[in-house]
C-alpha cells in the first residue's frame, strides 16, 4: 500500500463530556490527606495539586484539558507512576490520571509489515498487555484488520510486545512519552521502533491521529497543524540533531526530515495526552535465563566480546554486574536472604554477566554447552552460575535484577539532602551496565 507523505496533519474535533459527569477530587489537603499515592513517584519526592481528575475516554480527557486550560491550571500526566524521575509529580495544579483507561481496543494483522499489532488505551501496564497476548485473551477486541483475531487464535505460537523496561507494571503510554528503554534494548531498540500509531489529545482541546510513515518534516523542518478552525498551528523541530547510535532521553527528538510521531515519542507529554497507541508484537520464543560470575572484570568483558560474536547465540540482552553492586546484593542476602530468593552470590565473584538466551526444546542441552564452552574460555563455569528457564525460574531472575537498582534507589533515599534524587540512568550506571 502507498502512503502519501506530508508535512501537514488535520486536527480532530472530538465532542467532549460534560465537566461535571468526570471524576474528579478538588481540594489540595483532601489529595494529601486521601489520595497520597498520586503525589509520588518512585523517586519518593513528594507533590502538591489542587486537583485530581480519573479520565475514562478521551471525551473527558478533552472536557479536562479545556477546563484546565480556560483557568490557566498546569497539568501533569500520571499513569503508573513507576518512574523515578519525579516527572509525574505534581508541583501545583493538577493531576490527569490516565490509570482507568487500561484496556485493549483492537487487533490486527499488517500485510506489509508481516506482523501483527494491537490498539490499546494510555493506562494498559506492559504486564496486562503481555498476560492478554500470551493467554490469547483478545475475544472482546475490535477486530482492526479482516480475519486477524481468528488467525491469531488458530497459530500455535505465542506473541508479545518485547519492551521490557525493568518495570513491567509501566504503563504503555509512560514508556512511549519516556520513549523507555532496557536491557531488552540490546536486541530490539527502544519503544520508539514498536509504537506503529498514537492518538494525542493537544491542550486546544483537538486530537491528532498520528500513523507512521505519513507525516514527515519538510525540507524547513516544519509540521503544520490544520486545525478545525481555519487556523494553521506550525511546528519547528529543533536544530540540533539526535544522537540515536547512543541510549539518550535527553531533549526532544529531532533529525533533518523526521516522523511526525517521532516527535511526540519520548517527548515526556509536553505536547499533548496520548490517549490511543497502537504497538507492534512479535512471536515469543523461550528463554535461559544466565547469570555467569567471573573473577574479574576482565573475564567479565571478555566473556561479553565472545558472545557478541559468536554467531550460534542470540542474547535478549547482555548486562554488566561491578563488583561493587554484588557487595551490595550480598549484604541483602546476608540481612534477608528471600530478598532476592536466589542462592548466595559466590564470595570471591568481582562482577557478573546477566543474559537471556531463546532456545527451543530440540536444541536445549546444546545451548547449555554453548554457554559453558565460552564460560570456560573466560575463566568461569556453569557450576558456580545461575541458570533457569521455566517461568517461575524466569521471574526469580528478573526480580534479582531489580533488587540491584531498588537497593541503590533506597540507599540513595537515605543520604539525599533537599529532596534530590537520581535519575534512572545515573542508577543503572551505578548498578549495572546495558550492553550493546
């Protein structure tokens, strides 16, 4: 299918709801006193806000936006609240809680892509998503594409959407205003590359309906907005060039000729509520999970180099424990050893690898000697490892990797002076590095 691209989008009037049938909670000290947990984030600073509001259609997210906007109140997004930026806290104003908008809208299959995708609501966690694919709890859907349920629903295998972001009870729309990344990274990118389309709710209370591939930066580096009016809203993207050959969620995407959508993804819902996504996903396959300890940081690196190249694996990711975030841990175990419910981390260990490998039933002993063979190579053994591939061994392993970066997080919490904390990517240097 052809697509005529443009740098021009037709705003969307949607009729709005009548302000006084949205939920909503007024009064700063009925907030703090009866509704704290949408003052904080995870990065434990606190907020204040005169209102609070719980949207359930885009209808009322319009009806709250033109209200805020004629009392000139700020706004801030909450969704899951998960991340630990304090981005969702509030400094005054308001709060627009996107959290009852949590459902699976449609499914589809798309012939040019050869993938299938799902429609979702803003509020959806990761988790909720991944539990309705890989059950094939998709029956009550829209049906977006002609015979994609009952096709989905005949294939044996499982789908899902791979972002994994740490934190899988994120919410969809958080990871793509955070464009979020993780360890999965190494193998698939981040959101950006998954999100197919977004629905925005502007604060002039109109709608944009943005598909990739359509709407793309003119030779100006401009986008024009027809509004419902008559009027023309211009958009500059900025002059700086980003910088995607490195992990970066600083400043507003920006590149000669870009997506439109581009710009809304990771831009932390400074232009708009995104009320509507719709996401790639892909076939499942099974995994190892791995840590392997090495002596020293050198054999550590030197077992990354080997399995980066080494043509017979696919690692999900590959992430780098210090020596330092294992004296951590291991103080964990010794206070609560069902803290991490993993066996003890050996005593001479100076870092670890964590990696996730796909395998199949036909080819499970072999991947297992695969490991050890390079593991030997670099001075370890899958003696002195961790391995597991069954789904309660697969989600021990996940929750050892959060410990690290919670543990830090709460120490950090600890000694922080005047409410500083800090953020997620100065912890993961911290903790552990992302390979890639």
């Amino acid at each position: 299918m052809n697509i005529v691209s443009s740098n021009i989008i037709y705003s969307i009037k949607v009729d709005s709801v009548p302000f006084n049938e949205i939920r909503k909670i007024n009064g700063s000290q009925i907030i703090s006193v009866d509704y704290p947990a949408y003052l904080v984030d995870e990065s434990k600073l606190e907020g204040t806000a005169n209102w609070l509001f719980f949207p359930k259609s885009e209808a009322e997210i319009i009806s709250i936006i033109n209200f805020l906007r004629e009392e000139k109140i700020p706004a801030y997004i909450s969704a899951a609240r998960t991340g630990i930026v304090g981005s969702s806290v509030p400094k005054c104003g308001s709060i627009l809680s996107v959290e009852k908008m949590d459902k699976m809208l449609g499914f589809g299959f798309d012939d040019n892509n050869e993938k299938y995708f799902c429609r979702i609501e803003p509020g959806i966690t990761l988790k909720a998503i991944n539990d309705k694919l890989l059950m094939k709890e998709i029956d009550d859907v829209k049906e977006l594409t002609t015979n994609a349920i009952s096709r989905f629903m005949d294939e044996k295998q499982s789908s899902y959407y791979p972002m994994d972001p740490t934190e899988m009870s994120a919410s969809i729309s958080g990871t793509v205003a955070t464009n979020a990344s993780g360890a999965g990274t190494f193998k698939y990118g981040a959101t950006r590359k998954w999100v197919k389309k977004i629905r925005v709710s502007l604060a002039i209370g109109e709608v944009l309906e943005i598909p990739r591939g359509k709407h793309f930066a003119s030779s100006e580096g401009t986008f024009i907005v027809k509004l419902t009016d008559g009027t023309d809203l211009v958009l500059k993207i900025p002059s700086y060039e980003f910088n995607t050959n490195v992990k970066n969620a600083a400043g507003i995407y920006a590149k000669p000729n870009m997506d439109l959508i581009d710009l809304f993804i990771g831009s932390e819902g400074i232009f708009g509520v995104i009320t509507e996504v719709e996401v790639w996903i892909i076939e499942k396959h099974p995994l190892i999970s791995n840590v392997l300890f090495f002596n020293s940081e050198d054999d550590a690196l030197d077992f990354v180099k080997k399995i980066r190249n080494n043509k017979t694996v696919s690692p999900e990711f590959i992430e780098y424990f210090s020596g330092e975030s294992l004296d951590l841990l291991r103080n964990v175990q010794s206070k609560n050893p069902a803290v991490i419910n993993m066996p003890q981390i050996p005593f001479k260990t100076r870092s670890a690898i964590f990696f996730d490998l796909p395998y199949s039933e036909d080819n499970l002993v072999s991947c297992f000697e695969k490991i050890d063979n390079l593991a030997k190579q670099c001075n370890t053994t899958l003696e002195t490892s961790w391995s597991g591939y069954d789904d309660r061994e697969f989600a021990r392993f996940k929750h050892f990797r959060h410990v690290t970066k919670d543990s830090i997080h709460a120490r950090i919490g600890r000694k922080s002076h005047h409410g500083c904390r800090f953020d997620n990517a100065i912890l993961h240097h911290l903790c552990f590095r992302i390979i890639r």
